[in-house]
C-alpha cells in the first residue's frame, strides 16, 4: 500500500463556493473582533494609567485573565458556560465576545505602552514651544502614540486571524468549520486543510507585508 | 448544587490533566528549542539556501492557525506515512513543529541582538566564526533569549488547550469531561480556568522578574 494515496485537490476546490462562504463568515469575525477589541483595548488602557486603585485593580484582574487563559476556554464558558445559566448567544455571539475581550486584553497592553512611550518632557516642550492643548495633541500625542502602537497592533490583527480558527471548536462556521464539514463528505480531508492552510498562509503573509508598508509610510519615526 | 460533591472529587483527575497540559507543553518547548536553535544558526549563516529555507519554516509555522496545522497532521500522518498514530503522536508533532517556527525567531533575534562590536573583538583576538558564533556571541544570546522562551511556554501552555479537539486528555479535555458526566458546566470550566490562570500567570511572574534580573545584569 506504501506511497499508493494519490492526492486529489480538485474533489476539494469545487466545493470553492463554501469555502468563500466561510471566508466571509471568518472575515465578518475578525473584522467586527479588532472594532470591539480595540474598544476594550482602549478603556483597558484607560484603566491601566488610573490612579484609582479600584479602576485599575479591575482592568488588570481583566487583562491578566484573559492573557493567562486559553481562548478555547473562553468561549467555551461564553458558549457552554452561560447556556448553562440560561444565558444563550449564538455560536457567532459567543465566539465574537470571547474573541473581543481576549483581544481587548491584549491591545489593553499595547496601547498603554503607547500612551506612556509619549513622555511628559515631549508635552511641555511642546507647551513651551507655544502650541495650544489641541496642538500638542494632534501633532505630538497622537503621532507618536500611532507610531509606538501601529505594529504591534498589527501583529495583532493577524493573531485575530489565526485565533478566528478556534471559533470552528463551537460551530461558527468559518473556514476551519467549513474545511471540516468538506473534508468528510469528500474523504479528502488532508488536501482540505492543505488549501486552506495555504488561504490562510497566503492572507497573513500579504497583510503583514501591508502593515509593514503602511507603518513605514504614514508612522514613520518622527524623532 | 448537589453536583458540587462530585466535582470536588474529580480533583484528583483535574490536577493529573494539569500535570498532562504542563508535560506535553514542556516537551514541546524542549524539541522545539533544540530544532528552532539549529535553524537559527541556518537562519543567521550566509548560505542563502539555508538562510531561505529557515526563514521559510518560521513564516509558514508563525503564520497558519495552530488549530490547522494539528488537523493537517492528525490527517496527513496516516497518508504520508501510513501509520496509525496516537493523540499525543499527532498532538506533540505538531506542537513541536509550531514551537520550532516560533523558537527559530526567537532565537535569531537574540543573536543578532548581540552587540556587533563582540563579534568584531573575537575575530580580532583570532577565534574563527564557529569559535566567536558559540564562545561569545551564543552565551550571551541565550541569555536575552530567556524572557521571549518563557513567554513562548505560556502560548505553548494556552495553545496545547487545542489537543483536546482531537481526543487528547489534557486540561480542557479533563474539564469536558467532567461536564459531561456531572452536568456542572460553570464549575468545571471555572476550575479549569484557575488552574491555567495559577500556572500561566506564575509564569508571567516569574518572567517577568527574570527580565528585570537581566537588565540589571
């Protein structure tokens, strides 16, 4: 039998409208994940910098929790756990908050750094230069924050790409479901998941060249 | 509440899934160490092909779901190589070929986080690339190279959570199981959770102050 598999990917590729099907699905999960993450990232962040014990106290429990556990278990307990206290979201729900918050912590981290990378020496030599309060903010805070943050923050994106897999565990069909769902009714489950790993290969490597190119033109080091 | 009594006896069960997480994590880390470091060297060396390969490796591990890359194993071990394999067979073949990706990359930027100028004094006190490359420079790689690889445990930790997909008796596997005998889901996966908290967060912790330790150094 040795070396007898001939490999078959066009049993695979015809099945391309489903595939497209779960790359909109995955697509609407990231995009709508990095909005909300970034929501959560930003009130983190917030929280983070407080001087108030109480905030800050609650907003790192928030990060350290979800940057110390697996996203597999989060949803599970968002899907799983919550039904289980008659609280019931849909799979896409549940994966779409586990994601966001479990992002969110993690872009909590990265824009604090942001915020604390813009000194307070670089505030008051922008004030004794003369520049307004808006001023310093729109050509000082911002510019540089955006600078400090803009790659890690696409680092991130793309690790909203490869965690939007683990959504296919409770049933979002995205293109991981949709691979396995193709891969038994065609018996041809290795070359499913080989194309789809070279979709997924394929997008992380363009929009990380994307990001890098964007960072090098709009956020260049202006010190 | 009256499943809570039998949850507290499944602590003993919890507590050897932990010791699984932890196991098969650990030897991930250790295989994928030894493999990335080899292709970092391969990775830093002038010859291109070898340069290209690596580089190839670290992109194509770092940038696939590790959730794809456990069924293109878990598929492609019996096809390629027509052999029945285990859940761990497939679960810590693929951890250690991912691991290695991540490894390689880390170990290639603590090389050449190494001041220039050490390279520079080892050649001009005689020593050769080899002799310069493990007495000099990869000492003290090694060394800048400890914050990322305890960080890289930590993934390895959460990412290893994925093998119970395919039947492995890890952590969460242990946690859905008891689910599913005793209907007590919260309970479970709130234990579940704590303990990956305890020991990923430990890790954190301990990283943390290894950090500090090294930059006062």
């Amino acid at each position: 039998m040795r070396g007898s598999y001939t490999f078959d990917f066009m049993a695979v590729l015809r099945y391309w409208p489903e595939l497209l099907q779960g790359a909109y699905v995955a697509a609407t999960l990231i995009i709508f994940t990095f909005i909300l993450g970034t929501v959560f990232g930003i009130f983190g962040a917030i929280g983070r910098i407080s001087r108030r014990r109480t905030v800050y106290a609650v907003s790192t429990f928030y990060v350290e929790l979800f940057r110390n556990t697996p996203l597999l278990v989060q949803m599970y307990i968002l899907y799983y756990g919550l039904d289980a206290l008659s609280i019931n979201l849909s799979a896409f729900t549940a994966a779409l908050l586990a994601m966001s918050l479990n992002s969110g912590a993690y872009e909590t981290e990265i824009i604090r750094g942001g915020i604390i990378a813009v000194g307070k020496g670089q505030l008051e030599a922008a004030f004794s230069l003369g520049m307004t309060y808006t001023q310093t903010l729109r050509r000082v805070v911002i510019p540089y924050a955006l600078q400090v943050i803009f790659p890690p923050l696409g680092n991130q994106f793309i690790g909203i790409i490869l965690g939007s897999s683990v959504a296919s565990v409770i049933t979002v069909p995205e293109i991981t479901y949709v691979a396995l769902n193709i891969g038994s009714r065609s018996y041809r489950d290795f070359e499913t998941f080989l194309v789809i790993w070279v979709i997924y290969l394929v997008l992380n490597l363009i929009l990380s060249a994307l990001f890098k190119l964007t960072g090098r033109i709009a956020f260049q080091p202006i010190l | 509440m009256e499943n809570q009594p039998v949850v507290i006896q499944y602590i003993v069960f919890f507590a050897k899934a932990a010791g699984v997480t932890l196991g098969i994590s650990a030897l991930s880390l250790a295989v994928g160490s030894v493999i990335g470091f080899g292709f970092s060297l391969m990775r830093i060396s002038k010859q291109r092909i070898l340069s290209l390969l690596t580089f190839a490796y670290a992109e194509i591990f770092r940038g696939t779901p590790i959730l794809v890359q456990l069924f293109l194993v878990y598929f492609g071990l019996p096809i390629v190589f027509h052999i029945n394999v285990s859940a761990f067979t497939t679960v810590a073949v693929s951890m250690i070929l991912y691991t290695a990706g991540y490894m390689t990359e880390i170990f290639r930027a603590a090389i050449q986080a190494v001041d220039r100028g050490q390279w520079d004094a080892s050649y001009t006190i005689g020593m050769t690339y080899t002799q310069a490359l493990f007495k000099v420079v990869v000492p003290q790689a090694m060394r800048i190279a400890v914050p990322p690889t305890l960080g890289q445990f930590i993934s390895i930790l959460k990412d290893s959570s994925l093998a119970s997909i395919i039947g492995f008796m890890e952590l969460t596997k242990a946690g859905m199981a008891v689910r599913a005998r005793t209907s007590s889901t919260l309970l479970a996966f709130t234990i579940v959770t704590c303990l990956y908290f305890v020991i990923c967060y430990g890790l954190s912790i301990a990283s943390r102050r290894v950090e500090l330790r090294l930059k006062k150094a």
